[in-house]
C-alpha cells in the first residue's frame, strides 16, 4: 500500500502588501511628545511674564487676559504628549488624531504667515518711524528687513515646514496599515470619516474657550449692534458652548442636524459682528473687556486696524471654515 504524499502548500514569494512603518511612528511619537513638551512651557513662560510684570514698580498682573492662552497650550501640552505616546504604541486612534492635528497645524500656519504679511511691514514701519522702546533713534531699514526676514523664515518652518512633514508621514498608506495591522481593533475614530472628526473636534476645543470667556473677556461679545457684557454676555457664552458641543455630537453620529446647526449660527454670528464693528470701534470693545488704558494706546497707536479693517477681517476669518464645512457635507447622509 502506497502512502499519499502531503498536499504542496504554495509559498508566498511575494513582497508584503505595505512597508512597515514602526520605526517612523516610534520616532514621530517622541518627537510629537517634545512639541507637547514645548506648548507646556509656553504656559510657565505666560505665567512667568506675569509674575515678572507683577513685580515691576506699579506693576499690575492681568492673570484673567492670558487665560485663553493658558488652556489653548495647556490642552496642546497634555493632547500632543497623549497623541505622541498612542503614536509610540500604534494606536490606530493616535494616527487618525495627529493626521488631523497636522492639517489643523498646517491650516493655521497657513492664515498665520498671511495675517503677518498683512501685519508685520506695519509694526516694522511703526519702529522704523520711531525705534523701539527702548531707544531713542529710529531702527535702521537694513535692521527691519533683517528682522522680518528672520521671522518669516521662522514661521514659515515652524508652520509650515513641520506640518507638512508631519501630515506626509501619517497620510501615507503604510503608515495606515501598520498602526492597523498592530492595533487591529476598531477605534472611536473610525466611527467618523476623519474631514468630519476634525471639524468635530475643533468645535469641542471651542467649547471650553467660549467657557473661560466670562473670566477672560468680561463675558464682552458683538451682538447685532451692540456688545454683551456681564451676565447677558455670559449667558450668551455659555449658549455658544453649549450649541458647539450639541453640534459635534451630531456631527460625529453623522446626522446632518448637526451640519445645518453650525451652518446657520456661523452665519448669524458673522452678520451680528459685521453689524456690530460697523458701528463700534474695536478700542471700545478692549475697554470693555478691562484692558488697561496704556495698552489700549499703544494698540491704538499701532493703527493695525484703522476704519473697517476689523470687519474685512471678520469675514476673512469666517470664510474658510464656512468652505471647511460646505466641504464636509458630501461625508453626511443626504436624509437624517
């Protein structure tokens, strides 16, 4: 009796669907991690130039001023050390995250160099008129162009450069499917085409700082004509809170409610600014969040914006995530 041979098994010759990508995520983990390391010290340096401020002869501290600013790096601190170690672990959430965060940081680098184009030849022109503070003589041209040379190139590596590198590695496809093939659970970011997760969360980030604007800000907002302040202003902040977080949650879930909500309120929001700033100047609104009267001249003397400007810049400010939005809508089920 003869024995049966084994049935030949084929041998895979061929090369892995994707490359594995471990070392880069490893490597982007640690440095996401020292960028959250950076925002972090940026709170202590905000503290820190109050406490300095503080401590000069007639020295007043305005904690509540910086407080926007200490929750935005705050946050950034504590998310990006987060995100950079779910980057380290392959975490699948961690990549779907920092893709978002890098386009959010690529976006903002993005209006950040064109609001300095509009901006920094006008401040350099005020120093080169008069010097700076401490001097007496004005600053040479070759001095501002130096400087404004050496700012740009700063900005334009820090917020360009950098984004774009990071948007690069976790775009890839190889990137994708190591986090998948080493996470291979599903996560609550693929609940949610990531245009839309993005926009989500930058309406959940909203919400604490619309939250800290009582403290901040007097609870001062532009209000078909007129500015809120004290309790009306408060409510009206808290309102806005509450509406983002609404809206986000609709989002996320993919009902269309959610996208007609913040299509609206953005809408009525940048026709009741319009309305306001063409009545009242911009200064009236700084005294009426308790800026003091010496740096309320010196933005006045600044003349960054005279006439209507803060109009034009209201409507350059709302224009691109009315586009965001009208762009996420293709991701939204055509009946709820």
């Amino acid at each position: 009796m003869t024995e049966s041979l084994p049935e030949t098994v084929p041998v895979e010759t061929s090369a892995p669907p994707y490359k594995d990508r471990s070392t880069g995520l490893l490597v982007f983990g640690v440095l996401t991690i020292l960028l959250g390391c950076l925002a972090g010290l940026f709170v202590l340096v905000a503290l820190l130039g109050q406490a300095t401020a503080a401590a000069r002869p007639a020295g007043t501290a305005n904690f509540s001023a910086i407080l926007p600013a200490i929750a935005v790096y705050g946050i950034l601190a504590v998310a990006l050390i987060w995100l950079g170690i779910g980057s380290i672990q392959f975490r699948r959430w961690a990549r779907a995250l920092l893709l978002i965060f890098s386009w959010s940081w690529l976006g903002v680098g993005i209006i950040t160099l064109m609001a300095m184009a509009f901006i920094l030849p006008k401040i350099m022109a005020k120093l080169s008129a008069s010097g700076t503070p401490d001097q007496n003589h004005a600053l040479p041209p070759g001095a501002i162009g130096a400087v404004m040379v050496v700012m740009f190139l700063f900005f334009g590596i820090f917020f360009i450069v950098l984004p774009t590198i990071w948007t690069f590695f976790y775009y890839s496809r190889h990137v994708k499917a190591t986090c998948e093939a080493r996470d291979p659970v599903p996560r609550w970011t693929d609940a949610c085409p990531l245009p839309v997760l993005g926009f989500c969360l930058w309406l959940l980030f909203s919400v604490p700082m619309m939250m800290l604007m009582p403290l901040a800000c007097h609870g001062v907002m532009p209000f078909f004509g007129m500015f809120l302040t004290g309790v009306p202003g408060t409510l009206f902040c808290l309102a806005i809170a509450a509406l983002w977080g609404y809206a986000a949650w609709l989002l996320y879930h993919l009902k269309p409610l959610g996208w007609w909500l913040i299509l609206i309120a953005m809408i009525v929001f940048m026709a009741s600014s319009l309305l306001t700033f063409a009545r009242h100047d911009l200064l009236e609104m700084y005294q009426l969040m308790g800026y003091p009267p010496a740096q309320i001249e010196q933005i006045q003397k600044s003349g960054l914006l005279p006439g209507n400007c803060m109009n034009w810049l209201v409507a350059f400010s709302m224009l691109p995530f009315l586009g965001y939005l009208l762009f996420i809508k293709k991701y939204l089920p055509s009946k709820s």
